[in-house]
C-alpha cells in the first residue's frame, strides 16, 4: 500500500471564480525530495540558456513586461509608426503537452539528461483526482505536466506577446503572418491548441483604429479577435489605446468587502499588520507601476487598508493608522512607476534602442501632462 501511494500523483480541484477548475497535483513525498535535490541543476541550465523573450524567468516579471509594452506602443505612436501586439493562451497546455514533446525539447536545448530519466516518470505516475472527499481510479497518463510539481521544467509557456511595429504598409502583412507562423508551430508541431476563435483567448491589439479595421477581417480568419484593449498576461492591468485598470479596481473591491475578516485576526491575538503589509498589499498592487492609480481610487484603497487594520475608523485617523504600522499602499502606487522608469533609463546605457524609445516616450509623457487640465497626483 505504501509502494502504490509513493508512485500516485492526486490531482486537487480548486474552483475558479469565472467557472470551472484548476487542478492542483500532490507529488509523492519521496518525488517532491528528489524534485528538490535537482533544483541546483535546472537553475544552472536556466542561468545558462537565458533567453530574451523569456518573462518568467528569474530577475524578471510579468509586470516589468507589460510596462515595456506600453512604453514601445506609445514612442511608436509618437515616432508616427503603428503598433500591433496579438496575445496567445494554449488550451490546457501543461495538461495537454505530451512527454515525447517535453523529452524533445530537454534534448533540444541541453537540459540535464540525468535530471530528464526522472522527470517524464515523475509526470506518468498514476494519478487519482480529488473532487471533495472522494477518489477516482488511478491510471497513468502520457500526457501533461504536474502543476505544482518542483520537476518543472521550464520547457514549456503557457502566455505568449507578439509584437509588432512599424509603417502601417508593414505592420498589417507581417503581423498576419507572424500570427499564422504560432499557431502552426503550437498547433502542428508541438500538439496542442491555441485558444482561439469567438470564444478563445487569442486577441490582437492595434495602436490606431484604422490598424484594426485593417487587420480585422483576416485575422478573425486565423481565429484571432481584434479588440480595443484585453488584460495583460499575468498583469491586471490592460493594454489598448487607452488606460485601463478595471482589475486592481475590481481586486480593491473585494478587499473592502473582506476587510473585516483581517481585522478580526487582531483581537485573537494574531498580527494583522503582517497579513496586510506582506499578502494583502502587495497583491492588490501588482501591476500599479505600468500605469499607477487615479487620486480616488487611491484614498478609497488606503480607507479599505485601514478598515482592515482597526475595525471601526470612525474618528479615527486613516493616514495615522496607516503609518503606525507602515502598511500605506500609496507608497509602493506613487514609487512604483518612478522606479520602473528609473530602470529604464538604467537599462537604456546599454540599450542603444530602449534608449530612444524612452526618450520618445518622456517627451510624449511631459508634452501630454503640460497639456492636461488635471493631471494626477504628482510625485
């Protein structure tokens, strides 16, 4: 009994909140420590196989991602070129990719062999999925990467953001093919299906109305939807013509609603202000620095905060209660785009090109505040 739960994987089923289940595998104890004891080897072969396009990476994010995305649409705009990005999600790609696939790629790219006579083992295990307390049959499966697993290899995406720019002549037959060229290479050569069509996820964003009239017939063709704006992978922020930060509201939203739950943590005796300051802020945030957060929504923010650290505020003072316990969400707001911008022009001493673009972009941004009758809060 105990050499068949060594070699069975359970798969846990946690409910989405726009529908459906995302599945959570549960390694064998002995798996997850040998998984552990390979981890040295798949960062050596990470640091040394470092790709450019590759955002997940270590030292990188999806937030830094869509903050360059931004800034390459608008010094385009401004250097009077267009700008298309088309979004790509796979349908179930770490359930639906086969272990030959992953075994040719870790060939591919010199991933370690050693670690590679383990890891398809590790994915074919027997697995059993755990809707509530109930168990289904065991069986082995060829198919599909453990998600949560420590034997990930990093092979595989599962988000991808194709770029384009230039003069409209160029933008429009180019972007089409670049389109047509993914989803052969994912569909044709690595067996698993891009989400596209009425109802997928494939998406292509135009930095001009006239871009998208363009482009919109042939790449619904190709089973891409042209929008005005759609999220960032990864980011809740969204990417179109014009700002967008519907999900950091929506996100605020729900903390208000919930606030109440943390600030019952401190009469038990527990610390609240580390919930708060470590989980509860930063995961309200993430995404801030690409396009920061209007004055109002802000002080709306810091009130849920504060509700969340006392209970009752009433006669009590929010920026006080904030700052006794250094968990202020408008310092990480304010710095936030600051530093992203002080990157850049980092980055841009060794980057002949990102240095034009965020000089571009600078002027733009300083020529369209000059001209704004109520900019935001500036810092």
């Amino acid at each position: 009994m105990a050499e068949k739960a060594q070699a069975t994987i359970l798969f846990y089923l946690m409910a989405k909140p726009a529908g459906g289940f995302r599945n959570l595998g549960l390694i064998p104890e002995l798996a997850r420590a040998g998984g552990g004891i390979r981890i040295p080897h798949a960062r050596r072969w990470e640091a040394a196989n470092k790709r450019a396009h590759d955002w997940a990476r270590r030292g990188r994010s999806s937030e830094r991602a869509a903050w360059l995305q931004a800034l390459y649409c608008e010094s385009a705009r401004a250097e009077g070129y267009e700008y298309a990005v088309a979004y790509f999600d796979l349908v179930k790609s770490f359930e639906w990719v086969t272990h030959g696939k992953v075994w040719e790629a870790a060939r591919r790219w010199d991933f370690n062999p050693i670690v590679m006579r383990v890891v398809p083992r590790t994915y074919s295990m027997a697995r059993r999925i755990v809707p509530d307390s109930s168990y289904t049959d065991g069986k082995a499966w060829q198919r599909g990467i453990v998600a949560g697993s420590r034997a990930g290899t990093c092979l595989f995406f599962d988000d991808l953001a194709m770029t384009t720019h230039g003069v409209r002549e160029f933008v429009r037959p180019f972007h089409l093919l670049l389109i047509a060229a993914v989803i052969h290479m994912f569909e044709e050569r690595l067996d698993v299906a891009v989400s596209r069509g009425s109802e997928g996820k494939a998406v292509t964003l135009a930095s001009s109305t006239e871009l998208s009239t363009s482009l919109n017939a042939s790449s619904r063709r190709l089973g891409v939807q042209v929008a005005k704006r759609e999220k960032h992978p990864g980011v809740t922020t969204a990417a179109g013509r014009r700002r967008r930060v519907t999900g950091i509201s929506k996100r605020a939203l729900k903390f208000a609603a919930r606030a109440s739950r943390v600030a019952a943590v401190r009469p038990a005796g527990g610390a609240a202000h580390n919930i708060v300051r470590h989980a509860k802020v930063p995961a309200l945030l993430y995404g801030s620095s690409v396009v920061g957060m209007a004055d109002s929504k802000l002080n709306e923010l810091r009130t849920s905060v504060a509700m969340a650290m006392q209970g009752n505020t009433k006669g009590r003072s929010t920026p006080l209660t904030l700052l006794s316990d250094n968990v202020d969400p408008s310092n990480l707001i304010n710095s936030g785009p600051i530093q992203a911008w002080a990157t850049a022009w980092q980055e841009a001493a060794l980057d002949e090109q990102l240095a034009n673009r965020v000089s571009m972009a600078s002027r733009t941004w300083a020529m369209k505040l000059a001209l704004c009758r109520s900019p935001w809060l500036t810092v």
